[in-house]
C-alpha cells in the first residue's frame, strides 16, 4: 500500500484504513493505496474487507487541490467499479463527515455501516459540480430519485439515522466504530450474505412529469448556476441507460463542469474562505485569550443578533442597555428572532429554549466585569462610541477583550478613549448578524496580536466566516459599496428605473439589487451621514439627491412601508410606486440631467467594476490582506454569486485589458473623479498580468 493508506488482515477480514489528514481526501496516492489493497485482498486468506479511515473523519470527498489540473489514474470511478465488482463482501465503515467522493466510495461497498454521530452528504454542486464518482447513478437505485436529487441539489448532509432511512446505511452504531465494523463484518459473513453490488440494483420508476418538475424547481432556486441542472440530466440517464452507459455520460458531463468557469468560480472561493482566516505574519501558535462570557452593548437589531449570534455557539451572554424599557425591547427583539428560527425550522423549540437561557440582560456596567469579551452595538454615534470605551475601560476586567461593531467608524480612534488600546478591536457583523456568515475583524494600529488571534478563531468557532481588514472608512466591504450604489443611483437619475436597476443586478446574479438593499438597510442611514458633512464633503448630488428627496417625503425604505419601492405591511412584499419616477424625473430636472436609455449591460459593468477598481485600492493600501479576502467579503457578506468568485476572480475571468478598457471608457464619459482606474489594475493589464498571479507572488514574495 503506501503512506496513506494500510491494510492488514484481522483474523478474516481484510482491513483497509486511509489515513490522510486533516479530512481523508481522496488523493492520487490515496486512489492508489486504495487499489493495491483491494487487489491484495483477491489474492490473500481473507473473506471480507472492511474499509474505513483514521482521524477525525470517514474520506471528505476527491482532493479538490488536484481539480483544474490532468487528472491522474486510477481514476475515482475506476477505482470505485473494481471496489464493487470484488467476490469478496466490502463492508464501508462511516464517521464524522461522509461526504463527497468519500460516500460514493462507501457506496461502491456492498454494505455500510455508521456511527450514529456520522453525518453522509454531497456538497458537490457548492463547487459547480455534481457526485461524479457514480453518485448519480448509485443513490437513486438506493433512495429512489426524489430524495438522491434532494441530497445532491441542496449539498446539505445528512445525519446517520437519516441515511439508514433512506436505505443508504445498512447498520448505524454508537462506541467504537472499527470494533463494531468488524463484528458487523463477521456477521455478515456468518449469515452467509450476498455481495450485494448496488450498480445491479434497478431504480425505481418515476413519472416522467417529475423530472420537468425538478428542472423548474432547481433552476428557480440555484438561480444561474448550470451544475444542479446537469445534475438531474445524469440521474436521468439512471433511469433510461445501463449502469455502465449512464456512467460514461456521469463522467462526460462531470468534466464538462469541471473544466467550466462556474466550478472554476466556486472552487476558488472554498480555497479563499480558508485562506482568509490565515494572517500574515501571525504565527499559527499565537496564543488565544479564554473567552468564556461575552458582554453586548446595545440591544437593538444588530445587538440582539449579535447575541444570539454567541448564545447559539454555547456562550452565555449579557445584554446591556441604557434603561429597562429599551433592555426589554432588545430582549423582545431576541425573542421574536428565536421563533422565527423555531417556525423555519433552523432550530428545535429545545435549541432555542436553551439558547435563550443563555442570554441575560442588565442596565449596569459592573455586571460586565468578568466579560472576557464586550462588543459594543450602539448606532453610529462616534461621540457615543468613545463614551462606552471610556467606561468599558474603567469596569471591565485586565485583558477583556473590547471590540466595537461599528461599519464605518475610525476603530483607532475608538481605542484611543481608553488606556488599553492593545485590547480593542473591530468586530464588523452584517444584519442579520444572527443569519450573515461575514466577520470583518479590524484590525487597530495597536491591536495585540493575540487579541487579533483570538478574534479570527473566535469568528470560526461562532460558524461565521471572518476575514481581517485595516482601518479605512467602511473597512473593507462598506468601503467598496459606496462607489457600487453610487452608481447605481446614478444609473437611476440618467435615465434607468429602479426596476431595471435592480432586474439587471439580479439577472447577473447578485442576491437583491443595490436599489432594494437601500431600500433594506434604510435611506435615512447614507441621509443622516451626508447630513454630519460639510455640503462640498457630500459628493456627486447626482448621486444621492433622488434618494434624499424620498427621505424628505418620509420615504425611508422597508422600515417606513415605503421607499424606491412601496412594501406590504403583512408580507413587505415589494410593488413600484409611480410616485418615485416623478421624484427621479424632477431631481434630474433639477440638476440639468437629460434622461437617456441605459441597457443593462452598462448597469452591470459600470456597478461591478466600480467593485473591482475600489478593491483593488483596497489591496494596494493593505486594508485587505489578498484579493481573494475581497471575494470572500463580497460572496458571504454581500450578495455576490459565489459561482462567479468575487469581484477579483470575476475581473481576471474576463480579462483585465477588458476591464480596463471599460473603466476608461467610463471615466471619459462620466468623469476621471469616479473613474480613475485603480494603478493596479492599469499595472496588470499592462504586463498581461492577472491578479491571481500578483496575489501568488505577493504571498510568496
Ligand atoms: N480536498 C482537499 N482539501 C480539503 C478538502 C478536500 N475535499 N476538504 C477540506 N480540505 C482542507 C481545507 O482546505 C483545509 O485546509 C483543511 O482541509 C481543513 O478544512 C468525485 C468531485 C470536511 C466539513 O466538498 O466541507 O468529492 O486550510 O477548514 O471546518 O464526486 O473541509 O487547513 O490548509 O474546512 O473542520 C467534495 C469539502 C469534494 C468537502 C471539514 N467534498 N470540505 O470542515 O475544516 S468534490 C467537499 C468541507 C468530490 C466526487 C467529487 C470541510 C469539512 P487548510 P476545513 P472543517
């Protein structure tokens, strides 16, 4: 066999243990340790072999590092068919997380076994593809169309009892799972059971109509993106071809996606989402403070859901507010919020009751005084924001942990109202903070390293996705959305709509479009904040005059029932409002604006490249540390369909002479003052170059 993979007889049984860590990934030397063992096992004295792996987890699937690169023999669905066709019976033995190619394997076995804490899934389609291993063509002769097409569309796991419900785990066990897999193994032995090759199964028959149902389905939900799709066209081919046939067309239609831009796209945000928890020049063995209790100041919406956001990872907290009545209404906040997870069935009854007993509430900075960890929530008041520090300074305990969530605020500034700089921190949550995956964790000029430490593996362990990011107005994400809603508005006043803003957005691929998030977030924020600046501070009033005239009208968006767009009371279900072409058509009056046709093409470039060319300052000042950490920001915080990988994967996947052009373009038509390009990008387009491979030089250099 080979470093990876052992193999060793225990009395009759031929054992086969993979021991790849950290997750078991199918490799080439994995795939080869595979295939030796398994021929070894035709020639010995065993009777049946037992395939299971060390660690902390049963394989997670083919090593996606090798994706994009010659495929290298034996081939997975090679290696998988001569598992199956083996005289002797193949026991697979489940825990952790079967996922992927890992579980393909398993069901190439003749039976399958699982710790009840074991969870089975297919997350393929999260990486632009689909099981490519004879997934499509296995589970439905298992578990019947319907739910195989559910497990691999949605590429959410599955929990051990579930798979045996399903049929797709024979035996599910709790203790010692390679004791219980070998008796398993001789009892099957013993009771003189088949080879039982699951490619020799039929699937069960469906109606034709049940197809096309899924097709509209699939293609509703995983909007624009073409794996789910190709998906059900192999599982189809189940149906209507031999084993065999159907997984010549699984293999053709897998490396069709592989070699596509959308697995491409995904891909690199998976590797980009792990990369980004990686700080340069801070040593993996930092050591961490011990946060046990968090204290939140603030019970408003982002406070309440920053509460939760702990209290679900199993850390008591402390609300605190200013008076009762406004603890009471954060509280109720918290409240209505759990049952809403409870009604979408996100969580028990029971997880949410003893979730929500972990959260207290006090009106008394003393009750803060063993916080190993406060974050302050209060609205964008800087004043307000230095005050709490001050006083967190004097009641909180030596090496607590402060961090404010702020969106825009000068964190420096923040930490300099206390004597304990080094201790503070941002802590960026995005609304709904109980729900959005994104942390920007920011970074102060004084920041200790392990207050900086501890935050990036605090933000894994409360399941969000952090990423680091210097001081600048608006960090890294908030930053580049001003030029992107920038020009969406101005799109709006030269002559679009805010349907055709947003249609456009949202054809491309972006979650809402930019009008409707205004709408979401509140136009009296960006009102308000124009309001704090000097009149020659504000900008372009091209690109906010329309917004401001709706707010005058007492237009503020969701919150007030209306905005661009008037909102249902019951179900904020959205509906245009002819009122507000008048408003655009008055403002652009007003300011000597001739209205003109504006396809989509022009929305779509002139807002995501204005994404582009404001990242890619943002990587020149060090605000972030990589391009890639912007493709994370913008797929987890913001709405961008990860199947086109950010807005820096995206510039390189069209070709930044392309977008050069574009932006140049732009700033002979609009303006040099919002269109200067970035002297990266002007750089890299130059040379040819791609921001892939500056990024690759700059981590190696
Ligand atoms: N291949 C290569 N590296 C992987 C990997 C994989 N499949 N999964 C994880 N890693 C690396 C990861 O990059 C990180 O590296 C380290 O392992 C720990 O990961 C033919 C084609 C298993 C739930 O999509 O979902 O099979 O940063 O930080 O939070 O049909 O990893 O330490 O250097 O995520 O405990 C299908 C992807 C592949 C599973 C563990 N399988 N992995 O989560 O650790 S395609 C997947 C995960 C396939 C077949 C098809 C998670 C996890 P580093 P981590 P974690």
């Amino acid at each position: 066999m080979n470093s990876r993979v052992s193999y060793e007889l225990v009395e009759t049984v031929g054992v086969i243990t993979i021991d790849n860590p950290p997750v078991n990934a199918l490799s080439q030397a994995v795939r080869a340790g595979i295939l030796d063992a398994i021929r070894a096992s035709r020639a010995d004295d065993s009777k049946a072999v037992l395939i299971c792996c060390a660690g902390r987890t049963f394989s997670a699937g083919a090593d996606i590092s090798e994706f994009g690169k010659p495929p290298q023999e034996p081939f997975l669905p090679d290696l998988l068919n001569e598992i199956e066709a083996s005289d002797k019976l193949v026991v697979a033995a489940l825990h952790g997380t079967a996922l992927g190619g890992g579980f393909e394997t398993a069901l190439a076995c003749h039976y399958r076994i699982a710790l009840d804490s074991a969870s089975i899934g297919l997350p393929e389609v999260k990486l632009g593809l689909f099981p490519g291993a004879g997934g499509t063509q296995r589970i439905p002769r298992l578990a019947g169309v319907a739910a195989a097409v559910d497990l691999m569309a949605s590429g959410k796991p599955i929990t051990a009892a579930r798979a045996a419900e399903l049929g797709l785990v024979d035996k599910v066990v709790s203790g010692e799972l390679r004791e219980a897999a070998l008796a398993y193994t001789n009892e099957l032995l013993a009771a003189g059971a088949p080879v039982r090759r699951v490619s020799e199964l039929d699937v069960d028959p469906v109606d034709s109509s049940l197809f096309d149902e899924l097709r509209t389905t699939l293609a509703r939900r995983a909007r624009g993106q073409i794996a789910p799709l190709k998906m059900l066209e192999s599982v189809q081919a189940a149906l209507t071809l031999p084993f065999a046939e159907g997984l010549a067309q699984e293999r053709e239609l897998f490396l069709e996606l592989m070699r596509g831009s959308q697995s491409n796209a995904l891909r690199h945000v998976f590797f980009a989402e792990r990369t980004a928890a990686k700080i340069r020049g801070l040593p993996r063995e930092t050591p961490r403070r011990e946060i046990k209790q968090v204290g939140i100041i603030g019970g408003g919406t982002m406070g309440g859901g920053i509460a939760m956001t702990f209290a679900n990872a199993d850390f008591p907290v402390v609300m605190l507010e200013i008076n009762d009545a406004a603890l009471a209404r954060g509280l109720s906040i918290v409240d209505r919020n759990y049952d809403g997870s409870v009604k979408r069935g996100k969580l028990s009854a029971s997880q949410a009751t003893a979730c929500r007993e972990l959260i207290s509430g006090t009106t008394d900075y003393a009750a803060l005084a063993q916080c190993d960890l406060v974050i302050e929530a209060v609205f964008e008041d800087p004043k307000l924001k230095q005050d709490i520090f001050a006083r967190l300074d004097k009641c909180c305990k030596d090496g607590a942990i402060l961090a404010t969530n702020t969106s825009y605020q000068d964190v420096d500034e923040i930490a300099a109202a206390t004597d304990r700089p080094e201790d503070v921190i941002g802590l960026h949550f995005f609304s709904p903070a109980h729900i959005m995956k994104l942390l920007e964790v920011v970074r102060g000029e004084k920041t200790a390293d392990d207050v900086l430490a501890t935050c990036m593996a605090l933000g894994k362990k409360i399941r969000k996705i952090p990423v680091m990011s210097g001081v600048c107005y608006g960090f890294i994400g908030n930053r580049m959305l001003q030029p992107y809603f920038r020009e969406g508005q101005l799109c709006l006043i030269e002559g679009s709509t805010p349907e055709r803003v947003d249609a456009a957005m949202q054809e491309w691929g972006m979650a809402m479009g930019p009008i409707s998030v205004g709408d979401l977030a509140g136009l009296d924020v960006g009102y308000k904040a124009r309001e704090a600046l000097a009149i020659d501070e504000r900008g372009d009033p091209k690109s906010f005059r329309v917004s401001d005239a709706l707010v005058e009208m007492g237009r503020l968006g969701q919150k007030s029932g209306a905005g661009f767009y008037t909102y249902d009371a019951e179900t904020r279900v959205k509906s245009s409002d002819p009122v507000v072409l008048e408003v655009i058509v008055q403002a652009a009056k007003a300011l000597d604006v001739e209205r003109r046709e504006i396809d989509a093409d022009e929305i779509v470039d002139r807002l995501i490249y204005s994404l582009v060319n404001e990242g890619l300052r943002v990587v020149e000042e060090g605000i972030a540390q990589r391009p890639s950490d912007i493709d994370v920001v913008y797929v987890y915080g913001y709405g961008f369909p990860a199947w086109r990988g950010g807005p820096m994967h995206y510039a390189d996947a069209v070709g930044l002479d392309k977008v050069l052009a574009r932006v140049t373009e732009f700033r002979d038509r609009f303006g040099a003052a919002n269109w200067t390009p970035a002297p990266l990008l002007q750089k890299l387009a130059a040379e040819g170059s791609t921001i892939e491979a500056w990024a690759a030089a700059a981590a190696n250099g």
